[in-house]
C-alpha cells in the first residue's frame, strides 16, 4: 500500500501539471486574442503528431531532436550536479573555499546565459564541453545552494558524537553531514532537472545541429507552426516528467533511511 501511495503521488502531480498548463493554455490563446496563423491548440499538436497523413515523418521531425536535447540535458544536469557536490563538499570542509568560489559563481549566475553563450562558445567550441558548460551553469548555483545548506545542517551535538569515537571531520560529512543532506540533495535533483534542459536549449541554439533548440529556430523561420508548438509541446512534458521521476526516486529514497516518516 505504502508503494502505491509513494509512486501514485508523483503520478498525480504530474497529471495535475499537464490538466493545469493545457488550461493556462486555452485561457491565453482564448484571452489575448493571439492570431489564429501563429497559435495552435492541444488538437492541432495532437493531430500532427497522430493523426495527420505525414504524421509519421511529423514525429520523426520532432522526436528526433528530442533524443539530442535530452542527451545535452543529460550532460549539463551530471556536469552541474556534480560540481556543485564537489565544491559544497570543499565549502563545508575548508572555509576558505566558500570565500574563493562564491563571488564568481555569482557573477556567473547573475549575467544571462545568452549573453555567456558567444563567449563560451568561442572558448568551448561546438561540442560536448559547451554543451556541458551552458547547461551546467544553470544546475551549478541552485544545487550548490541546496546542497551546502544540507550538509551545514549538522549539529554540534551530532558532531560531538562522531569526535568522540575519533572521527575525522571527513568521518562527519560521510556518516552524518550526507546523509542528514538527502532531503536537499533530492531538492537540487528536482530543480536541477528542468533547469538542464533550460540550458541545453539555450546551447543547441548554439551548437548542435540536431536538436530541439535548433529545431525550433528553424520552425520558427520557416513559419512551420504547428511543428513549432509540437516540440514546446514535448520538451515541456519531458521536463515535467523527469521532475516527476526525480520526486519518486526521492520519495524511495528518503523512506529507505528513514527520513519520510511524518511528512504528508
């Protein structure tokens, strides 16, 4: 029963996101007034996607792409994550590290990504690295935030307990500093999951031919609308559904330790 609650949960969630966006979406074309030529509805993505004679080559057309942006997402969410693991990790162990990094991390998050893109691009080139780096910039701060949060979490009286038995400070962050951090690692997943394809797109703009990002460029200067919307369409669905999948992993993990009892 306890397994049906934890994956129906995330279930239920997603279903109300993607009723709630197709409502925001009917209310927005049907408000503004938008031009017919430009705004397409749920039916018409529907159509091209399923129904339509060429719907085949419209997946295809779509589809294709969306395999390439969800590997560059791929890159960008382990490249981040894991950054911001390693240096939460230094900031925790050695206070010098937070003074050094913090400054330029935040210079880096507060100027826009299309703004570093050129400058990245010219430093990385057209490749994996870019792709890496665009994308695991927008994971970088957030997670880092999250996760150094978690680990300073500790409490002296935890920490006593380890020096006790002769722990190290490294025997604190393993034992007690990490896994007392789950919560907040898991809400870095979360965030971070959306934000890599946020920032795949934005390098694909860029870089990769084959691609989602690329793909909508293109759709947008060739008039090619109703492929247009198909590839928001689906890109947005793939992000709600690997924050979905990140929120389930959570909920198995955080039972496992222990850590769910008493939440709603």
């Amino acid at each position: 029963m306890r397994t049906v609650f934890l994956v129906g949960r995330p279930v239920v969630n997603f279903l109300f996101v993607i009723a709630a966006s197709i409502f925001v979406w009917y209310a927005l074309v049907s408000w503004t007034g938008v031009s017919e030529l430009t705004t397409r509805l749920p039916q018409d993505v529907v159509a091209h996607l399923f129904t339509d004679d060429d719907a085949g080559k419209n997946r295809s057309e779509v589809f294709g792409p969306l395999g390439q942006t969800i590997l560059d997402a791929g890159i960008g969410f382990v490249a981040g994550l894991t950054a911001a693991t390693l240096l939460a990790t230094a900031m925790v162990l050695f206070s010098g590290i937070e003074a050094a990094t913090m400054p330029l991390v935040m210079v880096v998050r507060t100027v826009p990504l299309v703004a570093l893109a050129p400058v990245i691009t010219l430093l990385f080139g057209n490749g994996f690295w870019c792709v890496a780096v665009m994308s695991g910039i927008v994971v970088l701060f957030p997670a880092l935030v999250n996760i150094a949060f978690g680990l300073r979490s500790v409490t002296p009286q935890m920490r006593d307990v380890v020096a006790v038995y002769g722990g190290t400070s490294w025997d604190v962050l393993r034992r007690v500093a990490y896994p007392s951090a789950l919560p907040s690692i898991f809400a870095a997943i979360r965030i971070s999951v959306p934000g890599a394809i946020t920032g795949a797109l934005i390098a694909e703009y860029f870089t990769t031919t084959d691609s989602v990002g690329k793909a909508v460029n293109t759709s947008l200067a060739l008039y090619q609308y109703d492929k247009l919307w198909s590839l928001i369409v689906v890109v947005t669905i793939v992000s709600v559904m690997g924050y979905m999948l990140a929120q389930l992993a959570e909920s198995f993990v955080l039972t496992r330790y222990g850590q769910n009892v008493g939440r709603g």
